[in-house]
C-alpha cells in the first residue's frame, strides 16, 4: 500500500533529475572544450591608376576674360558749320572707310567768297606796302641831303619806320586771313582719319551743322584691343613692354559661342593700365590685336572680333624649370598630392607649389621624378592603406608577398 503511495512522486522527480544533469554535461563541455580564436579580416588593397611624376621646363599660362574694345575711336564733328550738300555711300553704319576717303560735303560757296575776299586784302596790304617802301626810299634820300645830326626815335620819324611796320602788320593779318579762309573750305570736306569702320552716322544731305553737332562715330580696322581683368598676383607671370624693343606676351583670343570651338585669334601684351578696378580690384591689361575684321587676304580665314564682345584669353606666361606639371584635378586639400608608395600603400604629401594654373599646377617639393601619383578618387582615403594598380594579381600587398615566396 505503501509502495503504491510513493510511484507517482518518482515519475515526477525523474524528469527533473534528467534535465539537472544534462544541464550539468553542457556546463562541463562548454568550459572544457575547445574555443576558436577570432581574427582580423585581410585587409583588401584598393584598386588605384597612377601616373609618374615627371620634373622639367613648362610655361605658365593664365586664363581670364576680356572685352574688345577699339584701338582707335572718333567722333567726328564738323570744323565749320553750313549745310550739307553730299553724303559718301560708304557712310553707313558697317561701312568701310580708307585713311583719306571723303565723307561727307557741306556748301562752300560761303567760303569760296570768303577766299575771294582775303586774297583781295592781301593784295591790297602788298600793294600798301610798296606804296610805303617807296616813301621809305625818299625820306631817306632827303635825310642824307640834309646831313643833320639828331635822336634816334627822332630819326626813325623822318626814316619812316613805324610807318612801314605797321604796314607789315597789315600785310600778315591780311595774310593769315587768307590762310584762315582757305583752311575753313578745305574743312568744308570732311575725309576719314585712318581705315575705320562706320559705328554710326546721325546726319543726311540738306541737314544744317555746327561745330557742336555730331556727323559720325568711326572705330580704326588696323588694330583693336582687349582689355583683360586678371589678378594682381598673376602679374608676376606676364611679360609687359617697358620699352620700345620689349616684347609683351603672347595671347590666344577665343570666343567659343561666336566662333565655335578650337578658333582663335592671337595677339600681345602692350601695356599696363596704371590702376585698378574699382570693384573688383582686379588689373587690366591691354593686348593688342591686328586686322580685328579679317579685311587683309592674309586674315581671310580668321573669325571677325566685334567691338564690345566678351572674349576668354588665355596669356602665355614666363617659363619656369625644374618643375613637375600636375592636372589640378588631382591635388587634394589644396597643397597635398596622394603617392603610391615603395610598399604600395598610401602616401598623402604636402608639396609646395610655385604656380596654380586653370587646368595644371606646377611643383617644386614634396615628391620626386619617377613616383608614382594616385589620380584616382577614394572615397575615404588614409595614409598607409594598401594599394594595387590593374593589371596586378591578387587584392592585398600581403597575397603578392605570399604568392612571390
């Protein structure tokens, strides 16, 4: 009775027991058994391109814009006035002019007669003048019959003298009169003054003109300029003539929206502005161009440079040596380059630099001739991170040394 009491308290227990102990096996393994050690994943070299680094001589050239402007600008206005009685074909706005071509007319009748009036007085002064000469020659001969002793003024009295002078006088006013009238109607015919282009014309045959009033504005073809804003730092680089056997730079004008791409004309540096922009603070050079509207057969292939048009140039600067030309695309930070080093790792280097160009920089320390520059982008770039050019077998500096052994 007593046995029967006690099986259903076993049967619970056992379980319980069998669960303890296994817990106990599991504690007893884990604490002996064998532990795997963890390690560092490999390192995976980047895959970069480089270029060498190569030192010699290169030219420095700096980029900046321009405006063209004319080397030789008039506004023409009439010398006399009167009414204008012929107008050239040629004066047109666009019209083509040579040094000495007449322009325009204006009525000389009234300066014909003007002409006809002075030469009238001239003859008159000359024939006064013989008239007085003549006296001259008497009141002298009388003076010596007379063998009297007396006063120079009073001398000059009996001589004539003021007389005659003033005689003269009359002659050269009468003179200079004529010359006058002459020069007023040769004004009367208005010519350019050196090969130009017609910019504007605000008078017609039958209008009336004074010398204040306005009768063409014309802009010289020989030559124009460019006046060039660049920064005073950059003025270190350009050559500037400083006297008449001095050569200034030389100069690539390009207009790429009005010529298309890769035209361009040349020019040079002639001369410094002696002051600076006033709100840019910038200074401006002038180059000077030759034959601007390809009117020479030698220009007949080169694009026409418009007055007022915005150009870009491209200075050709002094020559430095020693110096390895880098693409400025590729210095980081602003003074530091990225070298493949001797273990190929990452090398992050602080170079100076003796010219910042538009497209290229040129060095002078911080890296040697034949190293190798990393040009390819890295997103998180650190010193002394394995790298590996193409064409290279395995991903890590630690794979070459082991397949090499």
């Amino acid at each position: 009775m007593f046995l029967q009491n006690k099986r259903p308290w076993l049967r619970r227990l056992m379980p319980v027991s069998v669960l303890l102990a296994g817990a106990v096996v599991a504690v007893v393994l884990m604490q002996t058994g064998p532990s795997a050690k963890r390690e560092p994943p490999p390192r995976q070299a980047r895959l970069v391109e480089t270029e060498p680094v190569v030192f010699g001589t290169a030219r420095t050239r700096i980029e900046a814009m321009g405006t063209v402007i004319p080397a030789e600008f008039v506004t023409l206005q009439p010398q006399v006035s009167g009414e204008i009685i012929a107008v050239s074909d040629d004066l047109e706005p666009g019209g083509l002019l040579r040094a000495g071509d007449e322009l325009l007319r204006i009525d000389p009748q009234d300066y014909e007669l003007a002409v006809l009036q002075r030469e009238s007085e001239v003859a008159q002064a000359e024939s006064a003048l013989r008239l007085e000469l003549g006296q001259q020659a008497i009141a002298k001969r009388e003076f010596e019959l007379l063998n009297e002793t007396m006063e120079e003024e009073d001398r000059d009295l009996v001589l004539r003298k003021p007389q005659l002078e003033s005689v003269r006088a009359q002659l050269a006013l009468a003179r200079a009169s004529l010359k006058k009238a002459k020069l007023d109607l040769q004004r009367t015919r208005v010519t350019a003054p050196f090969n130009a282009i017609v910019e504007s014309r605000p008078v017609e045959v039958g209008s009336r003109v004074t010398m204040t009033n306005t009768l063409a504005t014309l802009a010289g073809t020989d030559t124009c300029w460019v006046e060039v804003s660049v920064p005073v730092k950059e003025l270190q680089w350009i050559s500037v003539p400083r006297g008449n056997e001095a050569t200034g730079s030389r100069v690539r004008i390009s207009n790429p929206a009005a010529w298309g791409e890769g035209v361009s004309r040349e020019g040079r540096v002639i001369r410094l502005v002696g002051d600076l922009e006033k709100e840019g603070r910038m200074a401006r050079l002038i180059v000077e161009v030759d034959d601007p509207f390809a009117l020479e057969p030698e220009s007949s292939d080169r694009p026409i440079m418009l007055m007022e048009s915005y150009v870009s140039v491209e200075i050709e600067g002094r020559q430095l040596e020693d110096v390895a030309a880098i693409a400025r695309e590729h210095l980081r930070d602003g003074d530091r380059l990225w070298i493949m080093g001797a273990d190929d790792t990452l090398e992050i280097r602080k170079v100076d630099i003796a010219f910042r160009g538009h497209d290229r920089i040129f060095v002078t320390q911080g890296v040697e001739g034949g190293e190798r520059l990393v040009v390819t982008d890295l997103a998180a770039p650190v010193a002394g991170m394995p790298l590996r050019m193409k064409g290279e077998e395995g991903s890590s500096p630690q794979n070459r040394t082991g397949a090499g052994k």
